[in-house]
C-alpha cells in the first residue's frame, strides 16, 4: 500500500543534501550594513554587534589586537575573534572589533548556491569624478618614471580614485552581493570602518595567514585587463607570463615577501617563476610563498604587520616610495592598500590586502584603484590599468567610465 502524501512527503526535503548548502549563502543574505562579513577560500564569517572594540594608543597594533582579545576570553567570550580593517598609514587608527556573535560557513565556493546570480542593480543617474583625472594620473607617472631613470627610486604604486554621488541612499548589501557572486573564490567583505561608512572589497590578494605553524603569502604584482573575447584573453595572459616589465615589477613584491618572513620562518618554499591568476577584471601574476612558523606565538596579524606594506602596494625602497605617493596623490589613501581579515586568541588569522575596494557612506562611495609604477611603466598603459581595477566595483553599482 502506498503511502499518504503525508508520509511521502521525506524530511530530507526541508534538509540541505550537503551541510555547505545554502550555509555560506546565508550569511551573506544576512548581511546588514554595521555589520563585519568577510568570506575567504577557507571560510565565511558574519559578525553582529560589538564586543570589545581594538583601542588605539601607542602600543603596536599586534600587541593591542592580542590583549582584546584576552580580555574578551577573561570576560567570558567563548571564543573571540577580531575582524576588520588597518589603514595603510598603520599609524592611523585601525578599524577592529570583536563581535558579540560570529557566525561562520564553509567557503562561498562550496556552496552551489553562490553560482545563483545576483539581481542587476538599479539603474541610478551617477555624478562620477576622476581623482586626480587621467590626464593627470598619466603625467604623475611619466614624472616617476623620470626620477626611476634618475635613480632615485626602482618602484612605486600610484593610485586614483573615482568618486560617485548617488540621488538615492546606496544599497550596500546588494552591492556585496553582486562582488561575492562576481568572483566567490577571493576575498570579500564588508566592514565598518566609521559611523554610517563601509569598506567594500573583492580583493584577489592574500597577504599572509597563519595556521598553527604553517604560514601562507600569495603576493601578486604584474597585471593586465581581462578580455571578452576569448582568443584574446588567452593571448593576454600568455603575454603576462613572458612581460619583462611585469616579470620584473613580481619578482621585487616577492623578494620583499620572503626577505620579511624568513626573519619568523624556516622551511621556507618560493616558487623560481609565478602562476597566473584571474579575476572577473584582471589577469595577475602569482606566486605562492609558504613556511613553517618559528616561533608560535607570532600571530598573523604579526606578520601581516611586518610585511606591510609590500612593494605591491607602496613600492621600493619603501620610505622613498612612501614620499612620492603622499607629493603624486591628492587624496588620502585611508584604508585602501591597507589590510583587511580576521584573526583568533590562538594567533591564528588571514589578512588580506585591501585592493579592489571603495568606501561608501549614505548617497556617496568612493573607488580606489592603483598601478606600479617601474622603469618601464608608460603613463597610458598604467591609466588603462587602473580604469580596469575600477571594472570590479562599477559593475557592483551598474555604472561605467
């Protein structure tokens, strides 16, 4: 005798066929502006509320993370964590919180549910402005590459921004949305950093991680724009491998990289040459450095600290390529190339490079985007290449260049 539809109705139905179903997805359906989403290859965390806030005083920034986080353990929390953002002055005031809850999912990537589009965004009448205009961008790198040849200085990155003013207040978790289901298997998140401002990103670049003793660094450096056309994008990325300015400009992030972590590692592997890798927007080259911890008690956000900032980000020599960066740009970088990631009492964390971004606050968001800048550099290819990266966002808002 069959069974009444009652019955035959399994409870398997109302049940994901696998735990990751819909888990990660969830929390990013979850997210609500003030709140700390951050989702990574190896995990999606949401945090609500504040537990206990990182102060900002003349301790280093490791040692100030280390004790909110002891006493946030004193105080009863079961297991806190600090999630959040770190200018790239690290002087400045970061931007980092225990939450009162944290919710945490496998990967975006192993939920079938990210491959879900997301809904198009709202077609808004944008005001955009070029901070400072191409014209201007190309003629502070055409004066860099001047003194490059000066021998003043062998790198440094140079940065622009677009600034949108938006009619209609912007809608900030749809935004994340569209960069998580865009490209789930890097880094986005969404992070308060002031009163009614977020800190948006979809970064492809890992900075550092640490777990338990083993160490991880995937410096990226050297890029071009991704194509429509197949043919081409190939061709594109054949091209990068073999770019001399490119291999060039990857080969001074990565001596940087494994000079800085050979002071907390051993068994350190470099690999001779990069890989490739993609985003939506960009082909990057890559190489994946590793090592085992020395001493366990340096934490993540330690050498997150140390390595910051790369010649990915800054330039080399450091001190020289900091000074031409504050004289080029007229615009304070604020948390952009700066750090973003979370880390645990344990030392334990991932901490990212915070490219990819933009900041928004009520009707208004600001994009970043920035090139490096060596010998080789020409003005309108390095232009190009930062109207590329600005690709990531304007898709998240429907607007373009």
């Amino acid at each position: 005798m069959s069974a009444s539809p009652e019955v035959a109705a399994p409870s398997t139905l109302a049940e994901p066929a696998h735990p990751a179903v819909g888990a990660a997805t969830g929390l990013l359906n979850s997210y609500t502006p003030g709140a700390r989403f951050l989702s990574t290859p190896t995990r999606t965390l949401l945090g609500e509320g504040v537990h206990s806030e990182v102060p900002h005083d003349e301790r280093p920034l490791p040692r100030r993370v280390a004790a909110t986080l002891a006493a946030a353990r004193a105080a009863g929390h079961p297991d806190p964590v600090v999630i959040g953002a770190v200018p790239f002055d690290q002087t400045a005031p970061a931007a980092l919180a225990v939450p009162d809850r944290l919710d945490t999912a496998p990967p975006l990537t192993a939920d079938p549910l990210i491959a879900l589009p997301a809904d198009a965004p709202d077609l808004l009448d944008l005001d955009i402005r070029q901070v400072p205009a191409p014209e201007a961008y190309g003629a502070s790198v055409a004066a860099a590459v001047e003194r490059m040849w000066r021998g003043e200085f062998s790198k440094v990155v140079l940065a622009r921004t677009l600034e949108l003013d938006s009619p209609a207040p912007l809608d900030t978790p749809a935004m994340l949305q569209r960069l998580a289901r865009r490209d789930p298997s890097g880094y986005t998140f969404a992070l308060p950093v002031a009163p009614d401002r977020t800190l948006l990103g979809a970064s492809p670049e890992l900075l550092v991680s640490r777990h338990g003793n083993r160490v991880v660094a995937n410096p990226l450096a050297g890029s071009v724009p991704r194509s429509d056309d197949l043919a081409e994008d190939v061709r594109r990325a054949a091209a990068l491998l073999k770019s001399a300015k490119d291999l060039y400009e990857h080969a001074v992030v990565v001596s940087a990289v494994h000079e800085a972590l050979a002071r907390h590692c051993t068994d350190m592997t470099v690999p001779a040459t990069p890989t490739l890798v993609r985003t939506a927007a960009m082909w990057h080259l890559s190489t994946t450095v590793t090592g085992t911890l020395a001493a366990p008690d340096t934490s993540a956000l330690e050498l997150a600290c140390a390595l910051h900032p790369t010649p990915a980000v800054c330039g080399t020599p450091t001190d020289t390529a900091r000074r031409v960066i504050r004289e080029s740009e007229p615009f304070d970088r604020g948390f952009f190339t700066g750090i973003v990631g979370w880390g645990n009492a344990d030392g334990d964390g991932e901490w990212v490079v915070t490219i990819r971004c933009a900041e928004a606050e009520r009707n208004s968001l600001r994009l970043y985007a920035g090139a490096g800048v060596v010998a080789a550099s020409e003005p309108e290819a390095e232009t190009a290449e930062t109207a590329a990266k600005f690709r990531t966002f304007l898709s998240a808002v429907g607007a373009q260049l």
